[in-house]
C-alpha cells in the first residue's frame, strides 16, 4: 500500500512541477502606453456600455478570417446571446473580449477606455469567463469555489452553491462541501460542472460575465438548472453568453446573430423570430416557434 501511495505522490509531485514550470503569461502592462488606472465602471441605465465592441476584425495566425466588422454593446446589468451556425465566430469572439488575442481591426472598450490601454488584470479583474469544458479541478468543492475568492466565508458559499442549483449535489454526501469532485467523491455530470465552474466565477463578483455554453447536449433538468443560474447571475452583472440552445438566452436584452464571421441581426428574441430568417431557421430547429 506504501508503494502504491508513493507511486500516486509522484504522479502529484509530477503534475505541480508542470504547472510551475509553465512560463507566466506575457507582462501586464497594456498594449499601447495609456491611461492604467481602472476605469470607473457604468452602473446600470448609465448612457456608456460596460462593453462596446467597434467594427472587430479578427484574422487567426494563420491568417483566416473570422470575424469581419463587428460592432455592438453590451450595457451595464444586461444579458446579451451570441448565436449563429457553427463556426460564426462565437467562442472566437469571447476570446477577443478575454484579450486572448489582438484584434486585426476595430476596437473593444471597456467601460469607455480603449482596452489596449489597460492591463489585462485590470479587465480580468470585473470580467468572469466560463468556458465550454469548464475545468473543475481534482479537489473538493471548497477548494475549486475558494480557488476564486480564498476569504470567503461559508455561508456565502452555500449560497452560492444555492443560486447555481448545486445544493443537492453536496447534500448527497455527508461530506458535504468537503466531498471531493472526481473519481474518489461525487461524479458531476457535465451540467454541473459547468455550474460549478460560474459558481467559482461568481464569487469574484464580476461586472461582466462571459459563458460559452456546453456544445454537449444537457438533459432537461440541467438545462433548467443553467436557464435559473443564469437568470440569478444576471441580477447584479452584464451577461454574454455564446448559446447553442435558444431555450437557454431567448429571454436576453438583446440577442446577436452571427453568421460567417459577421453579425447579421440584433435584437430580441421576438423582434428576430419575425425579421431574422436565419434565427427563425433556428429557432423552428429548436421548437420555439
Ligand atoms: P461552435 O458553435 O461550433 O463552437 P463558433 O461559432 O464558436 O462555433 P469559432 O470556434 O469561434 O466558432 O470558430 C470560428 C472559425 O474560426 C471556424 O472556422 C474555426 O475553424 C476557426 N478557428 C477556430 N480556432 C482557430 C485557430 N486557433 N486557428 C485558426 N482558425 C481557427
């Protein structure tokens, strides 16, 4: 038994070294000498977005164009989709809004200021982003929601284990918030680990979030579950959410759609399903029409 917990304290040992061995991401000071101060954010109502993109044109390193010419905003305290067939640029453009990219033309501004003159920490600290494949890591549930929010206190954890619907999840084991997630504790199905992972993103508080809804298909109840979260998460904080349900965002501000890199209509769900073919294309697709 000693030799086979040796061997699994190696495979550990092994793992952080990688992870320490990374090189750290490129320095944060912002792309042109601007003002590095944090700009003051707009409360909900006020007359500046939160987040503007103007005329975005993004080419891949490898030169592809993906994203022609895309403009449009995202007010403080509102939810905006992004949908459109596959490979319209979604998760392409969250990624721009992240800074994982330059742009190739156009600009985005957060809060007004030009993001180029602002450290990413400064933008990463009010911006949350959940990705597709959420990762949740090998611990226990504490440990992945304290992860993002270290001093935070139990009860606000509970609850916002509470507003995610995962509640039951760690009432399964008596365990509780120590169960761990993964092979040795609680199987989460891929709902669930989404919701973990916006529940750990949550607890940064963030101005904005940004959501790229799992591909995988749900079962209904997660898909509940997920429609709930989302509606709680948007009672204090902007939403941009890449969906591949309509079911899921039809109840946004406002709902863009893109279509082979370019946005092809904005507006809402009802105003899009009586003037927007291709949303109405999908939306017949999904029954909700
Ligand atoms: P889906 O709904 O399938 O997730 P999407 O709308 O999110 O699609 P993206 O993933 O943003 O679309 O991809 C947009 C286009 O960019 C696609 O044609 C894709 O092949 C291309 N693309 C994505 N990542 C890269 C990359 N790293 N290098 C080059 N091209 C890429």
């Amino acid at each position: 038994r000693a030799y086979t917990e040796l061997q699994t304290g190696l495979g550990a040992l092994a793992r952080v070294q990688e992870v320490l061995s990374l090189d750290p991401e490129d320095d944060d000071r912002p792309a042109r000498p601007g003002t590095t101060t944090a700009p003051r954010l707009p409360a909900a109502g006020d007359p500046t977005p939160l987040l503007e993109l103007r005329g975005v044109d993004f080419d891949y390193p490898d030169g592809t164009r993906v994203l022609h010419d895309v403009s449009f905003s995202v007010p403080a305290g509102t939810r905006t989709a992004l949908v459109g067939p596959s490979g319209a640029g979604k998760s392409t453009l969250l990624a721009l809004v992240e800074g994982f990219y330059p742009l190739s033309g156009g600009s985005i501004r957060w809060a007004g200021t030009d993001v180029r003159d602002l450290p990413r920490s400064v933008l990463r600290a009010r911006m949350g982003y959940v990705e597709q494949e959420a990762p949740v890591l090998a611990g226990t549930i504490r440990e992945n929601l304290l992860l993002a929010a270290p001093d935070t206190p139990e009860a606000a954890l509970r609850q916002v284990l509470e507003d995610v619907g995962l509640t039951p999840v760690v009432d399964r084991s008596e365990l509780g918030l120590d169960v761990l997630v993964g092979d040795d504790g609680v199987l989460l199905s891929g709902g669930e680990r989404q919701r973990l992972a916006i529940a750990r993103s949550l607890l940064a508080r963030p101005a904005l979030l940004l959501l790229d809804e799992p591909t995988a298909s749900l079962d209904a109840r997660n898909e509940t579950l997920l429609r709930q979260t989302l509606e709680t998460a948007a009672r204090d904080r902007a939403l941009l959410v890449v969906a591949h349900r309509l079911s899921t965002v039809r109840d946004s501000d406002q709902i863009v759609v893109l279509e082979g890199g370019r946005v092809v209509a904005v507006g809402t769900h009802d105003e899009l399903v009586e003037t927007d073919p291709l949303y109405r294309e999908l939306a017949t697709a999904q029954l909700l029409v």
